[in-house]
C-alpha cells in the first residue's frame, strides 16, 4: 500500500463515526444508538468516543466530520458563517503510516503471524499509538503493544495476529481493517485494511467400513457402507475405488464422487459382488477401499466371506480354553481345544491344523482328527512348542486353529505370550562384609565376598575380579568362579595386599568386586584404611643403640671378677657340656642378641629389639647362675654388669615402639 493511499484512506477513516461521535443527552451514542452509562468516554458496543457534545463548536475533535455512520451520504454544505481558526488539522497532518503490500498469511494451527508497521510522527508532542480491530472474525486475535514517539520520529508497530478456534480454522481469504489511534491526541486515527489469508491445511483422511466383515452366501452381492471424515480445512471432491488381490471381485460405489466440506463427514454405499466358492466351501477376500483427491488418500479394508451351501459345521463351534495364554521361563504351554456341537442334529469326523503366521511354533494335536457326536462337546489337547525370547524380554505369538470336515472350515485364533525372566546377572546382589578394612601396620587383610541369587530365578555363573583406581592393589580369590543356584548365596574370600602408607600416616584406597557372567556385571564397592607404623622417635633410636651396643661391649668384657673369665671364655665345655653346641661361647650368643636388638629399629612394632633383649638378659642372667654354681660365687665382672644394662635399654627402646610415638 502506497503512502498517498493511506492518506486517501486516512481521509476516509478520520470521517467514521467511531472516531467522532457524540453522546446524547439520554447518553446514547449518536453512532450506533448504545445506551451507555453517564459519564462514559467511549461507546460500549461501537467504541466510539462519546467526548463530543454535539452542540460543541472548536476543541480537538473538530475537524472530523461527525455525520453518522447510518448517514453515510455527503455532509450539508457549510453556511456562510467564517470557519473557526481553531480547527486542528486532519488525521493524516498528525502522523503517517508505512504498511506492507500484500496479503498476511496467518496459520490455521494458531502460530502468530507478524504484521510490522512504520508510523511517523508528524506531531510537535510525544504521541503514542495503538491498533485496534474494527471489522475481524471472533476467531482472529490481534495483538499489538503501544507506540511512542517523539515528535518527527519514525518507529514500526508491530502486530500479532493468530487464529483461535477450537477447530481448525476454513481455509479463506477476507480483508480486516485495523484503526490506529494517537493516544494523546484521540479523535486522530488512520485505518488500515489488511488482507489476510489462512492457507489450507491438509490432515490424513479418515475411512471406516460399517460392517468391515461381509459374509455371504454363494455369488451373492455384499453391501456396506464407506464413512469419511474431513479433518482439513478446505473442502475435498474424493473419489472412491476398491480393489482386491485376486482381482475377482467387482465394486459399485453410490455416489461416484464424495464432496465434503472443511471437517464435515459423509458416508457412500458400495456394492461388491464376486463368483461364488467352487471346489472349495469357503473363500475369504480381503478387499481394499481406497478414496482421495489428488492431495489426501484413504484406504480401509473390507473382509469378504463366502461359502456354499449348509454344512453341517454351521453349528459347530471351535474355540480355545484358554485363548491367551501366558508363560514365563518355559518354552511351550498346553491349551484346550473345545468343538462344541451341542446345537448339531448330526455327527461330525473334523480334522485339525494349526498355523501361525511367524511359523515360529509347533502345533500338535492329540488326538488330530475326531469325531463329535451332535448334542455334545469334545475338548481337544493342543500342545504349543516355541523358543523362550532372549531373558527379560517378552514376545507375543498368534496362532490359528483350523477344523475342517473336508469341505467346510473353521478358525479360532489364539495368542502364546513368553515371557523370560531377567538375566541371573541383573537381580544378583553382591556385597563385601566388610565393606570398609582397616589394616594397622600391615599392608595385607581378607574380606569375604557375598553374591546373593535370592532375587532370581535362575542359577548364576559368576567369576570375581578385583579392580582399584590406582591399580596398586592385589587381589586373591577363594574360589575365583561361583555357582550360585536361584534363592541361595555364594560366598569367597578375598585376599587384599596394598602398599604400606609412610610411618604414622594413614592411606584410604578405594576398591571394587566385580562379578562377571560373561556378558553383563554387578559390582561391590568398598575401602581399605591402612595406617603405617609408628613413627621411630629419637629416644626409641637411643636406647636401642645404647643398649645393643652395652650388650655387644660386655659379651666381650669381664663377666667374672675373681676368675676373670670374659663372655667368650663361658664355653659349653666350661659347664662340663661337651657335645652339642661346640665351641659357641655365651658372649657370642649375647653379642648377637644386641645386633638382632639393634635391627629390629627397622621394625615398626619394636617387637624384635624387645625380644633380643629379653633373651639376652635371661641367657646373661642364666650363665651367670651357672658359673655361681661352677665357681663357688664368684662376683660378677663389669662386662656382665654392662651387657645387662644394655638388655635393659633395648628393651626399654623397644617399648618405646609399642607405645608409638
């Protein structure tokens, strides 16, 4: 649209009476003829603003003519009187719009389509602007926010419009004008015609047979009845046809062609006629009725059952106790088969066959062929073999049993559901007792493994496997592999070794138990604390050395003053022992007890010093005895003296271990 027809049409707008009317003195609106309430500023049924005193002269809103919209013919010329200089301006001397030409496409699912409108300012004031449908439909919504402009500014008023319907809206093309008011100056306002085309939405086709199962006798014709429904929202001419595989059969449709309007329904009757049965007692057509129009289609199918003649299976029945069976973990069930011929006047011999349409079942009979006195019914044992699906799935199997006295046949359908429990690996439990194991001072513990099956249903093949982040860690099983039937619990040990964490420090290691069928897992999670040993403290240190020194200095030294006999010279013979240690003195002996005290420092308990010094004070205080008893009571010597002090100060720095630090 072209800035000189807006003005053009703005000239148009700014003469409507529902920018300019005016309230009577009964406060009816002088446009449409409202009653409104006193006081009221715009109309409640037109919106026109009631502002005007119709016998008012200047103000803002003279300069729109106010002839009423049911006059719409010219105004009476104006008399001689001179025209009054306060006369505003028109509309279009107020502010100008810019619009788009071309229609709007506004979606029928309810997506809002953008209308974007330039509007200048022509005013010397700040003004503000809004839209405002005059003639719309009740299902298109316009939505646009208020504008404001300085004066001699441009800006775009943007509007939103989307259709709401509970229904999908016809597809069409129709123009709505829009009014864009001056918020501060109200009686100037601009219309806008927009067009607005909601384009065709195309949704599936609906067919349905009423009945969808003919069943007729010989070469009789079968009648029924094709519905349709519409869902879009354009009108559709469809034309129907019908088809058959065997291309025997010959349809007839009334009327040919099907007109339906935007979700309107509609219905056509359709004839099918075919040959009848000849060698055989029945035939079973699956016939397909198709209808569409180029852009939308159908099909619906139709069963077509004929037979000849009366059989004496007419009053046969065949059905099956139960007709949906269900197992789980097994792979095949045993079903009833019941041929009840209590309404027959005569016996029958029937034969039966099973089917399924995967032939993914073994169908026997017991037995397969019998014969049926009339008046009674005989049940029938069927025996269903399929494969159990994969654990934890499920599978549905259909299947039909056939009884047929050679000429005349009759299905039941039946459904086989096997179910396979879940994978012994996914219900089975696996915890460790004890999950946390504190090792102190030792890098090595056992734990035991506990694999519970009490969950499943199925025995369990398991192997163990140990794992840490780090991968400093060993692992030993007992037994390594488990069978653990359904309901019950294996159990192993596990052997851990870990690296010893710094002297006084403690290290926590995470670990897991895996437990492995093959292809799936189940895992048990658990820590180890392991705490180094006790720091050697620096009188620990001392007085072990000092000791292990004292008792190697005094092996050496006197241990008897009057004979002045050294440690080294206490030999067995010395005793009167003359077989069995040699020559191995008892300062030699003791001499080697003090360098054991002095190595076992290295140790974190202290335990060997303490040791060697205890052995070493009893075989210093036991020799000494002997050579009381051997000399008479000789004095012990300073070397003696000696080495026993250093007993007592290694095993007082041993103690210091164990006591820590």
């Amino acid at each position: 649209m072209t800035e000189s027809e807006i003005d053009e049409r703005t000239g148009r707008g700014s003469r409507s009476g529902d920018g300019a009317a005016a309230a009577r003195p009964d406060g009816s609106c002088s446009e449409c003829g409202e009653q409104n309430p006193p006081g009221a500023r715009f109309c409640a049924h037109c919106r026109s603003y009631l502002g005007w005193s119709e016998s008012a002269s200047g103000g803002v809103g003279e300069h729109l003519d106010r002839t009423p919209a049911s006059h719409p013919g010219p105004a009476s010329p104006p008399g001689p009187a001179a025209p009054d200089p306060a006369e505003p301006a028109p509309s279009r001397d107020r502010f100008r719009l810019n619009a788009p030409s071309g229609p709007v496409d506004v979606p029928a699912t309810g997506e809002p389509a953008v209308l974007s409108i330039g509007v200048t300012n022509l005013s010397t004031i700040v003004n503000g602007y809004q839209v405002r449908p005059i003639s719309a439909p009740n299902w298109l919504v316009v939505e646009a926010e208020q504008l404001r402009l300085l004066p001699q500014a441009e800006g775009t008023l943007t509007i939103r419009l989307r259709a709401v319907s509970p229904s999908l809206v016809i597809a069409q093309r129709l123009r709505v004008l829009l009014v864009v008011r001056s918020l501060s100056e109200a009686p100037a306002r601009l219309e806008l015609p927009v067009e607005i085309t909601v384009p065709a939405v195309d949704r599936p086709l609906r067919l349905r047979a009423e009945p969808s199962l003919l069943r007729l006798r010989d070469d009789a014709p079968g009648s029924f009845i094709v519905r349709a429904d519409n869902p879009s929202n354009r009108t559709v001419r469809l034309r129907l046809s019908g088809s058959d595989p065997e291309l025997a059969v010959r349809f007839g449709f009334v009327p040919e062609e099907l007109q339906l309007g935007p979700g309107a329904s509609g219905s056509v009757q359709v004839t099918a006629r075919a040959p009848g049965p000849q060698d055989q007692a029945e035939i079973s057509r699956q016939l397909l009725i198709s209808a569409g129009d180029g852009r939308v289609s159908a099909e619906v199918p139709v069963t077509m059952q004929q037979s000849r003649g009366v059989s004496a299976m007419t009053t046969l029945a065949v059905r099956l106790e139960p007709s949906l069976i269900r197992v789980r973990d097994a792979d095949g069930a045993d079903v009833t088969v019941v041929l009840d011929n209590r309404r027959g006047r005569e016996g029958l011999r029937v034969a039966l066959e099973g089917r399924d349409p995967e032939q993914a079942m073994r169908l026997s009979f017991a037995p397969s062929a019998i014969d049926v006195p009339p008046g009674r019914q005989v049940p029938v044992r069927l025996r269903l073999d399929a494969w159990r699906p994969q654990p934890g799935h499920e599978v549905s199997r259909s299947f039909t049993v056939v009884a047929s006295d050679g000429r005349t046949a009759l299905e039941t359908t039946g459904t086989l559901v096997q179910s396979s429990s879940r994978p012994a690996i996914e219900t089975l439990g696996l915890r460790l007792e004890p999950s946390v194991l504190r090792l102190n001072g030792r890098g090595r513990g056992t734990l035991t493994a506990v694999v519970d099956n009490r969950g499943g249903a199925q025995s369990a093949r398991v192997r163990l496997t140990g794992s840490d982040p780090e991968g400093v860690s060993r692992f030993a099983f007992t037994p390594v592999e488990l069978d653990v039937p359904a309901g019950q619990i294996g159990r192993s040990t596990v052997a851990l070794r870990f690296p010893q964490p710094p002297t006084g420090q403690q290290l926590t290691l995470p670990f897991a138990v895996i437990a492995c069928d093959g292809s799936s897992e189940a895992s048990a999670n658990g820590s180890v604390v392991v705490t180094g040993g006790a720091r050697r403290s620096v009188a620990r240190v001392i007085w072990t050395l000092l000791g292990g020194i004292a008792m190697i200095a005094g092996a050496f030294g006197t241990w008897l003053a009057e004979a002045q006999l050294t440690g080294t010279d206490l030999v067995p013979a010395t005793f009167g022992v003359h077989r069995g240690l040699g020559g191995l003195s008892a300062g030699h002996a003791l001499a080697a007890l003090g360098l054991v005290a002095v190595l076992g420092i290295v140790g974190a308990t202290g335990r060997l010093t303490r040791v060697a010094a205890m052995l070493g004070l009893i075989g210093l205080v036991a020799a000494l005895l002997l050579c009381a008893a051997q000399f008479g009571g000789d004095v012990p010597g300073p070397g003696a003296i000696v080495a026993g002090l250093g007993c007592l100060a290694a095993y007082a720095g041993g103690r210091r271990a164990h006591r820590g630090p």
